[in-house]
C-alpha cells in the first residue's frame, strides 16, 4: 500500500477527525435549536460556485475543521426554529449517528451475507411499522431511497400483480393507467411515465374545497377509461398531499378498490406515520385496507435523508416487482427469502438505512414518534388559528396536518397585485434569515406555505413570524 493509501485509512487519524467533528456538530445543533443565528446566509449560486471553486484549487488541508465549519455556515440549518419550509425533518442527533456507522461498516445489504444484521433489522423494523398502521399478521415491506422510487416501486408491484400479461417478460401489451388526485405529488406521474405508460397513463381526479380527492368522481372516470380502452390498475390515495397536507379519504378508496379489483396505493410518504399518534390516527383510517403504502421516515419520523418504506399488506406481493416468473413462484409467501434485500428493491447496492430506525427505537421507543406528530400537528392547528385572528391574513384551508398555507389579501388589490405582494415577502423574510417558508399556487393563487417540521418550533416563533409578514406589508405599503 502506498503511504497516501495507509494515511487515508488511518484508524488513528479517524479517531482524531471523528472527535473533532463530532464537537463541531454538537456546537452547531446548540446554536442552531437555539435560533441565535440566521437559518441561512444567502448567496447567490454564482457566488456560491466560486466560493468553492476557489476553495477547490487550494492546496491540500490537514485541519478539517475550518472546511467543515465552512460547510455549516453555508447551509441551511434545519434545526433552528424559524425553519419550517420544505418537508425535509430536523434528524435526531442519534439518527444522524447512525449514518456514520452506516458508512463505516458499509454493508451492501442486496445479499445476505453483504448485511445479515441489515437485512434483520430492516424486516423488523418494516414489519413494526406495518403493524402500527395496521396492515395485518401476513404485512411486511422493505426500505429504499425515498419516496419517489418507493412510490415507483409500489406502482411496479401493482402492475405485475394485476397487469393482464406478465409484464415482467411480455413488457407493457396494453394501456394502462392509474387514477389519482390532481393534489397528487409529482413522483406519480414521473413513476407513471418510467412505466411507459405516458400522458394518458394518468388520470386525475379533482379536488374538494379542502383539496382532497372527490371520490364520488371515480366512478365515473373509470368508466370514461374503460371507454376510451385503457385498463386501470390503481388509484393512489394522498395520505397527505404535498401543497395542503390534505388527507384523502382512504376508507372511501377503499371501498372503490375493493368493488373493482383495483390496486390501492396510499402515499403516506409525509403524513403516514400520523397513524402512530392516538389524536391524529383517524386521520388515516383506511390505510390499514392499501394494498401498499410508502411511508418516509426523513420527513415526520426525524431521521436524515433518504429513508423509505415500501409496506405492502400482503408481503409476499414484493417479491413480484422485479422477479421472473420461476424465481417469484419459488420465493412464496411461505418462504420469502427476506434477508436478500436485492430482489425486492430497485437498489443493488443500499445503504444500512435500518440502523438508524432500529437504533431510535430501541432508544426512545415509538412514543417518540408519536409525539413528534403530536407537537408539530398541534403547532399547525395553534397557528391557523393565529392566522384566522390577523386582520388582512387567510388560510388557504384548515389544516389538517403540519402544513399550512396562508397569505396576505386586502380588498384593494388584484389577484396579480396580491400575488406579488406576498412573494416579495417570502423572499424578504428568507433573505432576513430568521424564518425559513416556502410558498405554492393553489388554484392559480399564491399563497405562503409552512411546513412545521421543527419541534424547536413555538407558538412565539408563529407570532413573530406572522408580526415579521405584518411588518413587510406595512413597509411595502409605504412605498407604494
Ligand atoms: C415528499 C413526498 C414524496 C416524495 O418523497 P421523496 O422522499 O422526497 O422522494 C411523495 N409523496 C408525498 C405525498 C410527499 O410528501
């Protein structure tokens, strides 16, 4: 081995680093939870590129820190309070190690031997979740890198298993299509065009006044695509979607499933694990009846990105995805062999993202789960309600979840007027660095979003937050 090679194995040197970085990360979550400092410090992405171009061309460091001080200072600081912008989780501090000795023990989990306590600890903790949200004795599921490929993962599933041919060797021989709520997250319709299945291949159904699915409309659409000749399969259930946090109503989806022989899909990739809380379980009622149900733990259950569960109610159904014909039959329900994570999921090579589920709960227990939804659903609640008592201030809609849109209208303006207006205060209050919010169109409207993902977060912030909007919109006047 060169010298090169032995310094940069160096398990002393690993020791030392690890330490180091360790202190650095234990400083910044204080600082960060704390909320003294900006979320972020904005700069623009040219500047940003020659920042790092020039760091680039440095000679080689051997003090880390000052690179990976560097690092925190540029990046958003999604522990700090004021950040409640996308559905991207605060981790747990013991979630995040977990991903160190993850990356140190690198097991490639596809093959047995390449991840035994892995692929243990990955049907352990599928199988628990399963459980909680009720799927029953024969449930179980496995892991993958996130909600989108765990959405393209169980659309796959639902066409080997109710396609007319065997897709798998005959390829796609009719059109095929899903329904689904127009609220749907976009990695539906990306999963459906992976598929082939293109533009037709997926039918939106339109939304409520509280932008859930009308299921008294998928009636007549699926009879409208029987017509035009397509085969539906599936229909996804929003469980929440993304823009609202609006929960579609699974039982009645269900139900529509069930009479038809349709594959149910509940996408629970935010909102499912509300299904862990006592208060907000009736919330996902119907889950229990998906056939399957993608649930990610990087966004309500506080672990780093990306993880993913793909639950199906009968376990036996994963091994359909993407085997042959011979190896499906083999690997029955009565035998599956669970411990070779690679034949059910899209991933070869994985990382162990078991171990900081596994680990969480064994140290916390699930009641930690629950009462992050508690906290950061309640805190929703409070703040549409501080919303609703602001003159000038309306929801989009009550939210039913830790999502909230809202925005700021007078009678004075137009719609393009209001529009302006409160996209000019998003984009003070990101540039001030003391909240972080997004915003959406909801039916050709802007409106501000926040995603209470933070359970640092308080009702004060809320105040301030809404005092800070309020205070944008007195400036802007001004200048008028
Ligand atoms: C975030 C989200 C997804 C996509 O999940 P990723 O993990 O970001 O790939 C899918 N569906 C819903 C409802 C989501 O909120």
């Amino acid at each position: 081995m060169s010298e090169l090679l032995a310094n940069a194995y160096s398990a002393a040197a690993f020791r030392q680093q690890g330490h180091a970085l360790v202190d650095l990360l234990a400083d910044h979550l204080e600082r960060a939870q704390a909320g003294t400092d900006p979320i972020l410090t904005y700069h623009d992405p040219a500047d940003q590129l020659a920042h790092w171009q020039a760091d680039f061309n440095q000679p080689p460091i051997t003090d880390l820190l000052p690179l990976f001080a560097e690092l925190v200072q540029r990046s958003i600081h999604v522990h700090h309070p004021g950040f409640m912008g996308h559905q991207v989780a605060p981790p747990l501090p013991l979630a995040a190690l977990t991903g160190l000795l993850a990356g140190v023990l690198n097991q490639g989990q596809a093959v047995y031997e390449m991840g035994m306590s892995a692929n243990a600890l990955e049907r352990l903790t599928t199988q628990w979740l399963a459980r909680k949200l009720g799927l029953g004795a024969t449930a179980g599921g496995l892991l993958t890198s996130g909600g989108t490929l765990g959405t393209l993962t169980a659309l796959l599933t639902a066409r080997a298993a109710a396609a007319p041919a065997d897709v798998w060797e005959v390829g796609t021989t009719s059109r095929l299509a899903i329904l689904v709520s127009e609220e749907a997250h976009y990695c539906a319709d990306r999963a459906v065009r992976i598929m082939g299945l293109g533009t037709e291949g997926l039918i939106k159904i339109p939304t409520n006044d509280r932008f859930q699915m009308r299921t008294e409309l998928l009636e007549p659409a699926l009879a409208q695509a029987r017509a035009a000749g397509l085969t539906v399969f599936a229909v996804i259930g929003s469980a929440c979607s993304t823009s609202t946090g609006s929960y579609d109503d699974l039982m009645a989806i269900a139900d529509f499933c069930e009479q038809h022989g349709l594959w149910f899909h509940a996408d629970g990739a935010h909102g499912g694990a509300a299904a862990l809380s006592d208060t907000y379980r009736p919330l996902v009622s119907g889950i229990e009846r998906a056939d399957s149900v993608v649930v990610d733990f990087h966004k309500m259950m506080m672990t780093p990105a990306l993880i993913t569960a793909v639950l199906y109610r009968r376990d036996a159904d994963a091994f359909r995805t993407f085997q042959q014909k011979a190896q499906y039959l083999w690997a029955d329900a009565t035998a599956p062999d669970w411990f070779n994570s690679g034949k059910r999921t899209f991933e070869c090579t994985k990382r162990m993202m078991s171990v900081a589920i596994y680990t969480v709960l064994r140290t916390y227990g699930e009641g930690v789960f629950a009462d992050n939804v508690d906290v950061l659903y309640g805190l929703a609640r409070r703040f549409a309600a501080q919303v609703c008592g602001r003159p000038g201030f309306e929801l989009a809609v009550e939210p039913e979840s830790n999502i909230v849109c809202f925005r700021y209208v007078d009678a004075g303006r137009t719609p393009a007027q209001t529009a302006e207006l409160n996209a000019r205060i998003r984009q003070q209050l990101v540039e001030a660095g003391r909240f972080y919010i997004v915003q959406t169109t909801l039916r050709g409207q802007l409106y501000l979003r926040v995603s209470l993902m933070n359970p640092f977060t308080t009702d004060a912030h809320l105040t301030a937050l809404l005092d800070e909007c309020q205070r944008l919109v007195d400036d802007y006047v001004r200048e008028e």
